[in-house]
C-alpha cells in the first residue's frame, strides 16, 4: 500500500484523536480540521486521497461542507460519519461516497477508504 492522504473533519477531539491514530499507524498520512469550514478550506488545497466528514458540527455542517468540497475539488472520496442516521442520502445526495454510523468501528472505516482509494 502506498501513503494515501487523509483529512479527519469532525469536531470532537476523541473522535479525531481516535481515526487520526488509527490510520497513522498503518501508514497514511493524516491531517485534521475541527469543523466543516475548516474542512473545506483544507479539502480544497490540500489534495487528500480521502476525506472522513462527521456531519453534525458547529460553525458548517457535514452536508453543506461536503457540497463545498465537491463544487471546489471535483469528485473527492468523501466518507460521512454520524451519530444520526435520519437522512443519510442527503449527504449521498450532496456527494460523500458512503455513510458509516457512530460509534465507529474502525477497521470498517479503514475498509472503506481502501475500497474508494484504490
């Protein structure tokens, strides 16, 4: 496997803490952003294999920052997480590759970014 590049967008420290030491020790390369602004500013410019995006934050949500990103970078990978699963399609809809439900399991996750990566 190569270093693939990835961008954590979610505004809970555990959680990013958590996915950002994952997938650094199994050798990507990670970068994090606190809330959807932040996320879109740094998806935009930053050239990321991946984009792992909760969607309920402050400041932007999941759902808007995804469409951003998408208008601004094309057809990036864009892995929603949620601890709501009330509408997942419209982050589908706005252009995240798949949906995955917190409490995350992590090896799933890793799973799943391979699978649109590669």
């Amino acid at each position: 496997m190569g270093t693939y590049k990835v961008l954590i967008v979610d505004d809970e420290r555990v959680v990013r803490d958590t996915i950002q030491r994952w997938f650094s020790l199994r050798g990507f390369d990670v970068e994090l952003a606190t809330n959807g602004a932040e996320g879109v500013a740094k998806a935009i410019d930053g050239g990321y294999d991946a984009i792992i995006m909760d969607l309920e934050m402050p400041t932007m949500g999941g759902i808007e920052a995804t469409k951003m990103i998408v208008e601004g970078a094309g057809d990036p990978v864009i892995i929603a997480i949620t601890g709501y699963s009330e509408n997942p399609q419209a982050v589908i809809d706005a252009g995240a590759k798949k949906v995955l439900l917190k409490p995350l399991k992590l090896n799933e996750l890793e799973e799943t970014v391979l699978q649109f990566v590669k």
